[in-house]
C-alpha cells in the first residue's frame, strides 16, 4: 500500500466539506458545535494556504494557515485535522511544518493557533515548539517563534 499524496491548495469546497465532516467528532469540542461547516470549507478555500493529504480522491489531512496579516507579524493555523482512521501516521505532522515553512518563507514573526486544553494534538504542536500565550477557559493560544531555529 503506498502512502498519502501530498499537494498544496488542491482541494475544492466541497473537498474541504467532506472532510470537515468526515472529522468533526474527532476535533474537541465537535466543530460543528462552533462553526458552519459549509461556510467554514469555503473560507478555507478561498482565504488560506491549504496543505493537504491525499489518499485516491480523498482528503485525508488538512492543515489551514491564514497568512493575511500586513504587518508579517501573526500568522494563524485555523484548522489541522486529518480523518481518525489516518492518525498517528505522521501526516498531520509533516502538513503543519509545511504550514511553518510557508509562513516563515513570507517572513512572518509568529505562528498562532487555538485549542482545546483537551485535544489529542497538543503533543503534536508541543513537539513542534509551539508554546502557551494564554488561555480562555477551555481554549489554550499557542504561539510558534518563526525566526528562531526551524524545527528538525
């Protein structure tokens, strides 16, 4: 069996939709209990630098990063998610340090993102180098340095 195609802004709405869907329960608390699905895919789409894994025709891992910001301070992952039967295969991984690199090729200062205190990608981010900013009652802000050393 081969492993997963990776490719980069590839994915359509109805893409990102799928497999949204396909990985809402796993996300802490379920994602549709914060967001519009639907509305969520297409602003993914349109507005952020997608990193994507691929197995056949379905995306299987998606890491989201909204590089928007004038100033190149903040950089933010809004979603990393890949489908529960998938994970802890490294895919997540390597699609959020391609999300590291891209913000630090377009000389971003930080990389932020939120999470649940209780979420399983913690370790995850942890490992990436990814420290604590503050934390809103379940929610953890976690920043990423992008001009110190590059994460092995």
């Amino acid at each position: 069996m081969t492993g997963p195609r990776y490719d980069r802004n590839r994915s359509r709405i109805e893409d990102v939709r799928a497999h949204l869907l396909a990985c809402d329960g796993a996300f802490v608390p379920p994602l549709a209990t914060r967001v519009s699905i639907p509305g969520y895919a297409a602003r993914l789409v349109s507005q952020a630098e997608r990193f994507e894994a691929w197995a056949g025709s379905d995306l299987i891992g998606l890491v989201a990063v909204y590089c928007n910001a004038p100033d190149r301070h903040d950089a933010f992952v809004t979603n990393v998610s890949v489908v529960p039967e998938q994970t802890r295969r490294g895919i997540g991984r390597r699609l959020l340090l391609g999300g590291i690199a891209h913000a630090r090729s377009l000389s971003f200062d930080r990389l932020l993102l939120s999470v649940d205190h209780r979420a399983s990608a913690l370790g995850l981010y942890r490992s990436l180098g990814f420290r604590g900013e503050a934390t809103d009652g379940e929610t953890l802000r976690l920043f990423l340095e992008l001009q110190e050393e590059a994460v092995p």
